[in-house]
C-alpha cells in the first residue's frame, strides 16, 4: 500500500496528460485531489467519475503566465472541475457547480473567472462568478460576486434584479458596475446603478471593497454596508432590505397605487409593514 505522503507526490507529480488520461476511463480520485490540494470539497465525486459518458475535458495552455495549463473538465451532470498546472505539475484545483453543461469561463488579465450556481428557489436564484488568480499564487478564489441575482418578494415586498458586470482596471483593482432594477407584481418601479471598487494590496491576497458610488468619477458615494444590504441574495432575510428598498421606490409605489386601485391595498401593507 502507497504512504499517504508518497501518494499525494505522486498525485501531483502527474501530468496533464496523464491526468487527462485517468479522466477520459473515470478512474481520477477526486477526493484524493481536493485532500491533498487542500481544495474545495467535490461532494460525493467530482466530474467524469465512475466512467460517466460524455465526459469533456478542454486544455488551456497560457502564454502568460508561462507554463501554466488549465484543465477544465465538465460532464452531462453539470459538474465541473478546473485544474491548474504549472510546469507540469499539478498544483491546485477549483470545484464548479454549472448552469448549463459547457462552463462559460473567462481568462482576463491574469485572473480565471468562473460562473457558478448559487441560490436558487422559487423565490431566490444567483449566479455568483469566482475570480481565481493564475501565475504562482495559490489557485483559490480571490473575489466572488454576482454576475446576475434575483429575488422575488411579489405581495410581500420589492422584487429586485441584480445585473453586474467587472472588469480588471490592474492585478490588484477591479471595478464593478452593478444594475439594480425594483418592481412589484410586474410594474417596474425604478432602478439603481452603483460602481464598486474592490483593491488588494499584493497578489495571492483576496480583494476587499473600497468604496461604492452611484457615478463612475466617485463623487456620490455610497455607503459599503447599504450596497452590500443591497445587493447580497440569501435565502434568511437581510434586516432592513425591504424597508430600504420600499425607501428607494416610495414616490413610484405612490404613483402606481393611483394608477392600478387594485394595487393599493397591497402597496399599502408593504408600505406600512416597512415602518
């Protein structure tokens, strides 16, 4: 029997290639991987386990940073792994869980982004997008947000839907512009636009939020507690979220309870229960 430390050099020693060989007949231990590449957890088995057929597995060979590869594997369970590679040798890896069976990943000035699922239910649903960082820092997430997130609280408070969209400004800034749009039972009520600002101070550190505003040059700032009351999507309510939506709206809310009658007993529950 192979010694754990003797198995887990041989596990990282393996080459794409190889590695891509062991996928394609199912015999890959995830758990094996995830343990001692301290990673997170596969569940129950990672993607292409146990010989399941489709099994894709797609190579990505980087110019920059210089001898570093990435295994994306995905198969018709919509699991999906991500391997790095640095001069052959395994060196980390990142577990997905997919919307759709191809992963919708993105390399961007030195980052990884990967889409994922996040909440979702009749009334909840957030597509959460990891950045991990590529080159010699530790293949783990540095950044996570919501590329797209809704929360449906018809009759009972403001629906909202979420719409962002990042972009690095350098390895150590990024800029994101997130969409916030607030309706009730179908009528639109409003929107809001915000520009987040997230700065680490070296690479490998997770970045942190600076600062939030509702214009690009950063002169009407917004507190970072309110954005993120804003913007997080979880199933346990978030205090104060209704009432600070419902605050934003109240001059639509009016306006709508005057056109739609039927409305107005509704608008005012929602109104007087936020008080």
């Amino acid at each position: 029997m192979m010694l754990p430390v003797l198995a887990a050099f041989a596990l990282v020693a393996q080459t794409p290639d190889q590695i891509t060989s062991q996928l394609r007949t199912g015999k890959l231990d995830w758990q094996a991987v995830a343990k001692n590449l301290r990673a997170s957890d596969p569940g129950q088995e990672g993607p292409c386990s146990n010989n399941i057929k489709p099994c894709y597995v797609e190579r990505v060979e980087l110019a920059q940073p210089a001898h570093q590869v990435i295994l994306v594997v995905f198969d018709e369970h919509d699991r999906q792994a991500y391997l790095s590679f640095m001069q052959a040798r395994l060196t980390g890896v990142y577990f997905a869980a997919a919307r759709t069976r191809r992963p919708g990943y993105r390399i961007d000035n030195g980052f990884l982004r990967v889409p994922s699922l996040g909440v979702r239910g009749s009334d909840w649903n957030s597509e959460p997008e990891a950045w991990l960082e590529l080159g010699n820092a530790p293949f783990r997430p540095v950044l996570s947000i919501n590329r797209t997130a809704r929360e449906n609280a018809n009759g009972f408070g403001i629906t909202t839907d979420i719409m962002s969209h990042a972009e690095p400004v350098n390895g150590n800034e990024i800029q994101q512009r997130v969409h916030i749009e607030m309706s009730l039972l179908g009528h639109l009520l409003g929107s809001r636009t915000y520009w987040a600002t997230y700065v680490r101070t070296r690479a490998g550190d997770p970045f942190q939020l600076r600062s939030v505003s509702l214009d690009r040059q950063g002169k009407v700032t917004v507190s970072r507690t309110e954005f993120q009351m804003l913007t997080e999507i979880s199933v346990d309510e978030v205090p104060g979220r209704q009432k600070r939506l419902v605050k934003l709206v109240a001059t639509q809310l009016r306006a709508l309870a005057q056109r739609e009658p039927d409305l107005r007993d509704t608008i005012a529950e929602i109104v007087a229960r936020q008080k």
